[in-house]
C-alpha cells in the first residue's frame, strides 16, 4: 500500500500535525500550486479555509482527494464543485466553535442593551451621562440556524432570562431545549415578534440575502440584529437604510460579504452598527483545537472508520441527528 499523501493548503501560522509524521507524507501548497497537487492527494487539509482556491482548482476528472477537510463550520467555499465528485467526503469543523460563538453573541447582546458602546465614548469626551438601559430578562430573542452552534447561542442567551425561538430548515413540534424548532416558513411572523434576531445560519442559495429590506422591515423598531453566520446572509445596502432610517434600534456584523471591509464601505460610519472583523469564534489556542481535530479524524479515517462531522454535500451542511 502505498503512503498516505496528506495536502495541505496554507495558511498563517501552519497547523500542527507532528502526529502524521511517519504515518503520511505532507505537502504544503499556495493556492498557485494547489491544482498541481491535487491529483496526488488522498486527503486535502484546506488550513486556509478563507481562501475559494479548492473550487477554482477542483479538477473535473481524474484523480482527486478522497477526503476534504475544512476547519470552518461553513463550507460554501467548496460547494458546488465538489459536490460532483461523490467519491469525495466534504468534513468540517463542527463543534470547535460552538461555546465560543454563543458567549460572542452574549456579549454583544450585553454591550447593546447597557449602551457599552456609548458609555467608552463618553468617558473618552469625559462626560459624565446618566442614561437608563435594557433589562435582557424577560426580552426575546430569534436565532435563525438550529445547527450546534444556533442551539449553543439560544441555550446561553436562556441563561440570561431571554425567551429564545429556534428557526431551522424543518420544523419539530417538540424539543428537549426550545420546546419546539421553527422552520422557514415562520420567520416573517417571528421577525415582528423579537427583540433580538441572531442569525447564524449555514449559506445556502435559500439563505442568501434572507436579510433584506424586506425582512428589517418586519422587525419591531427597537430590535437589534446581530449576523455570526456569513456575510451573504445579509442585503448590506439594506441593512445601511435600515439604521439611517431607524427602522431597527441596532445592529452587529462579524461577517460581511466581501472580507475584510473595504475602507470606503458605508457600513464604517452608519449609525448604531458594531463592527469586527470574523473573529466571534477566534478564542486563544483556537488552531490547535482545530489541528487536533483533523488529526483525530485522520485516526478514524486511517482505521477504516467512519469520519465525524461528514457534510450533506446536497444540504450544504452537517444533518443534525
């Protein structure tokens, strides 16, 4: 049998594999080189996970990876290339970012509600202002994406008193946590009813641009949208209305559409809009959790085992069991 070719696509800093050593030959590519070595490659470790090179090199025919592994929860920047290539398993980094995300997301709500924002940029006028602020108890809140990562979000916004609904792509009348899971087709009610919409959605052709004028018109004026999910999810020109026009009481994006921001963007300088740059999942020793999980998998895959977190390359994410 001949050895393992691991390949990886680079990026900043490298991922740590000491464990592959002696067990598989790896090979570091740019995305330049990465058509050239695609053949040879029985698994593909795509490191730089924001990069769209693997679709644009993914060749047709021929040899090719049997195994692709993302270390991002989204895989949008694989499909639908590889989505024609069923001899091909698509895993992702499913779980690693789950608990970091939601205490992002409750943050953000907490910042909002008690005017952090407003009170650093008193205290750099040094004014003093005495202001009245949001109780998140008994508030409601929508997060839109009943994946791990959805459910995390609603069960940590519970521990602060807020109702959450649930939305998913199917609907369950019961559920252990949430009492029941929404699907689609009750969104536009419960935009109208939420005092928080959170989305965290995968991408799929069915949620892009789910978040358009259409949908913050639904909102009640004193919401506030919060988007960890992916910058398509959101209609950014409408969003920019929205808050000039204070439709909504407020936002916060830690995606966007095209990253990073450009400098002219209008999304910089409108009004009740807080800003970072994709890192709501970034906590410290974050890549090792990442490298460690691939290596697991590599365990399970080199075994003859079943590989976890195998991506519904036709749903475009993980199924929930």
């Amino acid at each position: 049998m001949s050895e393992t070719c691991v390949l990886v696509l680079d990026a900043e800093p490298l991922p740590r594999l000491d464990r592959l050593r002696g067990r598989a030959r790896v090979v570091h590519a740019d995305e330049k080189s990465l058509a050239g070595h695609l053949p040879e490659a029985d698994v593909l470790l795509v490191w730089d996970f924001l990069s769209a090179a693997v679709r644009e090199a993914w060749p047709g025919e021929g040899p090719r990876p049997r195994w692709v592994h993302t270390p991002s929860a989204g895989v949008d920047r694989l499909l639908p290339e590889l989505s024609a290539s069923p001899d091909t398993v698509i895993t992702n980094a499913r779980g690693v970012f789950d608990q970091p995300i939601a205490e992002y997301v409750a943050g953000l709500v907490l910042a909002m509600a008690k005017d952090f924002p407003g009170s650093w940029e008193l205290q750099r006028r040094r004014t003093w202002r005495h202001r009245e602020t949001i109780r998140v108890g008994g508030t409601r809140a929508l997060v839109v994406g009943s994946g791990p990562i959805g459910r995390t979000i609603g069960r940590t916004l519970m521990a602060l008193g807020v109702t959450v609904d649930l939305v998913g792509r199917t609907a369950r009348d019961t559920d252990p946590e949430f009492g029941r899971v929404h699907g689609n087709a009750a969104l536009p009610t419960l935009l109208g009813e939420a005092d928080w919409v959170v989305c965290v959605a995968p991408l799929t052709e069915e949620s892009r641009g789910l978040f358009d004028a259409a949908a913050f018109s639904r909102m009640k004026p004193g919401a506030r949208f919060i988007n960890v999910g992916r910058g398509q999810h959101v209609v950014e020109d409408d969003l920019v209305e929205a808050l000039r026009a204070e439709r909504i009481a407020g936002a916060a994006l830690d995606v966007f559409a095209q990253e990073p921001l450009a400098d002219g963007s209008p999304l910089w300088d409108v009004p009740g809009l807080l800003i970072s740059p994709h890192m709501s999942g970034d906590t410290l020793g974050w890549r090792d959790d990442l490298a460690e999980q691939f290596l697991d998998n590599f365990d399970r895959w080199e075994a003859g085992e079943p590989l976890l977190n195998v991506v519904d390359k036709g749903l475009g994410y993980v199924p929930s069991t």
